[in-house]
C-alpha cells in the first residue's frame, strides 16, 4: 500500500501535462452564500452558480482546457426561537471540460451543507430625521456531506490531480464555520461574511482548506409594488494545498480576488436577484489556471 502512496505521490508531481483546470480544485468544492434573503420564519429558493477557468501547462502551452461549472442548487432556511437559523444547499452538477485530448462531463448530485447560525446580537437605533441604524451579527457553522459521488479508486498509482477533482463530490464530511455581519444606515448598508471549511481526508487524499471573505454594499429602493436593492462588492478565496498522505499535492490550491455587483429584486414574498464576478487577481495552480468570471441567478420564497 504504502508503495502505491508514493508511487501516486511521484505521479501527481510530475506527469502536469495530464492536468486539466481541476488542478486548481475549482468545482463541485466551491462553497458560496452571498446576500442572505429576508424572512421571518422560513425561505426556500433555486440558485443557478457558473464559472469557467482556462488551463494552458507553463512547461507545455499545446496542453490546455477550458472548463465550465454549471450548478443547480435547492436552498432554503427557517429560523427556530429568537435567535437560531438553520440553512441548507443541496446542489447538483452540470460540468464539461474542452481540451487538447477531447470533451469530458460529468453530472449529478454534489456535496449538501446544512448549517446552523446564532444571532449574536441585534441592536438597533431611530432617528427624528431618517430610519436608523441597524446592525446584526451571525456566528454558526455547519458540515458539507459526502452525498456527492466521488468514484476514483485513491490507491491506484494511476490516478491524477485532474481525476479526483473532477469529481462531484469530495468523498469527505467537512466542516464550515460562518460569521455574517450587516450594518443598515437608513437606506444604505453593508453586509460582510467570513467564512471558513476545514476538509477532512478521503483515503489519505485532502482537499485544501478554504477561507472566503466577502464585503457587498448596497442601496434599498422602495418602489410602489417593487423593491430595488443594487449591490457591489468585493470577495476573496484562499484555498490551501491538497495533500495526499500528510504531503502537499503539487500545482493545487490559489487565490482569488473577485470585484462584483448585481441587483435584487423583491416583489411581494418572492425575492429575484443576479450577481456577476470577475477576477482583479489570482493565482491558481502555479499561475497555470486562469478564472474567467462568475455568476449567478437565484429565485427565492419567504414565509
């Protein structure tokens, strides 16, 4: 067994020519809340999230894909007592890549997460002349489940980077950890989430750590039968190395700094929004993966 480890370990560092843009770990891994929705006791909605990475090999540019994340997810909350709020995503997959050996996909269910967030506080100010102040603060966490299917065999000494991050899910239970502030000055406000997932292993295989940290402002409209909310902001992703065995897969993990902006529309207890992301930095996979811009569409319900 354990010549087979090093056996993987020794491919997985030198045979980069096989690598597609999942080097990077960019696919069914990707956990992302953005604006939460308002409601007072529950909420269910359907988000729609795409991205797509181009791959050219530094040490061999005829070596290339082009990589597109397609996913559907079902997600919803409802709060219990004052100050509780659980949250679950279940998503499923749409993803192809294009490259110098073919075209590949792969579909199906992804990693679900459930979590649980405690209201910290939540203090609140009136004015004579204009609305207030408002602020709140979330803490909480959660786990992301295995229901993903993750169907390599980690022992096979010819196994790749590229085969196992393509997969639909991680094969592992991992944890999450969130801190949600917003802050409301009349019509304006800002709303900052922290948010941290700690991997475990899969048969000696783990992904990368992942911290994302994200700063959106917006403005509330309130029209006669709509409210208009435009929003833009800045988001960071750091995700750290893969490991097999305890020892870091080499070309995995980066960084990212995404400027983006959208708009929610709120008519009644249905809430529209669309949110577009394009890279001002990054570093993906020794600078080989490139992110080429985000997005996503969401509809949600309030009870």
């Amino acid at each position: 067994m354990h010549k087979k480890i090093i056996a993987t370990i020794i491919l997985l560092i030198i045979t980069l020519s096989s690598f597609a843009c999942a080097i990077c770990g960019c696919g069914g891994s990707n956990f992302y809340l953005g604006l939460m929705p308002h409601f007072r006791t529950k909420f269910i909605g359907i988000r729609y999230e795409y991205s797509n990475y181009n791959t050219v090999l530094t040490n061999n540019p005829t070596q290339f894909s082009h990589n597109y994340y397609n996913s559907v997810q079902v997600w919803g909350g409802f709060n219990v007592a004052k100050r509780w709020q659980l949250l679950y995503i279940v998503p499923v997959h749409f993803n192809k890549q294009i490259d110098d050996d073919g075209f590949t996909s792969k579909n199906g269910l992804g990693d679900a997460s459930i979590m649980a967030n405690y209201l910290l506080f939540h203090k609140t100010k009136t004015y004579e002349h204009n609305a207030g102040i408002e602020q709140q603060l979330w803490v909480g966490g959660g786990f992301k489940l295995p229901t993903g299917k993750m169907d390599v065999n980690l022992k096979d000494p010819n196994i790749t980077v590229a085969d196992v991050n393509a997969q639909l899910g991680t094969g592992s239970v991992d944890f999450i950890l969130t801190t949600m502030y917003n802050l409301r000055i009349g019509n304006w406000g800002i709303n900052t989430i922290l948010t941290y997932k700690a991997n475990t292993a899969k048969s000696e295989y783990q992904f990368g750590n992942k911290f994302t940290g994200s700063a959106i402002g917006y403005y509330n409209i309130a029209l006669k039968h709509i409210n208009l909310m435009p929003n833009a902001g800045m988001m960071y992703e750091n995700t750290a190395a893969n490991t097999l065995s305890k020892i870091s897969v080499a070309a995995t993990g980066g960084y990212v700094t995404n400027a983006m902006a959208g708009v929610e529309v709120g008519i009644k207890k249905m809430n529209i929004g669309i949110t577009g992301m394009a890279p001002v930095s990054q570093y993906y996979a020794a600078g080989q993966t490139k992110l080429n811009w985000r997005g996503d569409v969401h509809v949600n319900f309030s009870f």
